[in-house]
C-alpha cells in the first residue's frame, strides 16, 4: 500500500530536481560511509551531532566519580554505603548498555 501522500511526494522531488536543487550536494558521486549498525545509525547520529551521550557512558562517569570518592574514605560505614551505591551503578550501566545494544 502507498503513502497517501506519494504522488505530491513525488512531485515534489521532480520539482526539485528540475531545479537543479540536487546538484552539487556534499558527498555526491561518493559510496554511502559504512554503517555498524544500521538499525541505530540515525538515533546514533542525532546524539553525537547534539553533543548527546548514551546512558552507560553518563552512569560510567558516576561510578568513576564514586570510585574516586571510595578512595578518600576511611569510615567504614561511609565506604559500604559508597560501595553499595558503585554496585547499584554497575548494574545499572549493564542494563543500559544491554539497552544500547
């Protein structure tokens, strides 16, 4: 079944065309860049033209931070509580990177 909208689409496109709208755009004549993977390729994109980052790499940022407060901590209730928190974390970048995929 066609999109309602094909034949204004299409003419659309032949109007552009016509133009010479197409001519002369960045890469053209070049093969398309290789995609790793292509069911993500544009959210991916998107992310990394907006300065955007995936949650495993924001939550590995916090457990780094963590870890680094681990080390400056000599109460032991205080470290179980940081260590619990850092365990927390890693599941959750395990679940996000599980998601990422």
């Amino acid at each position: 079944m066609d999109h309602p909208l094909i034949d204004l689409i299409s003419a659309k496109i032949a109007e552009a065309e016509a133009k010479g709208e197409f001519n002369n755009l960045p890469g053209a004549g070049k093969p398309l860049p290789r995609v790793d993977d292509p069911e993500n390729a544009l959210i991916r994109r998107i992310m990394e033209e907006n300065g955007a980052e995936p949650e495993f790499i924001t939550l590995g940022r916090e457990l780094k931070r963590l870890r680094g407060e681990l080390a400056g901590v000599t109460d032991e209730v205080k470290r179980r509580d940081i260590m619990k928190d850092m365990s927390m974390m890693e599941a959750r970048i395990d679940m996000a990177r599980k998601a990422w995929r």
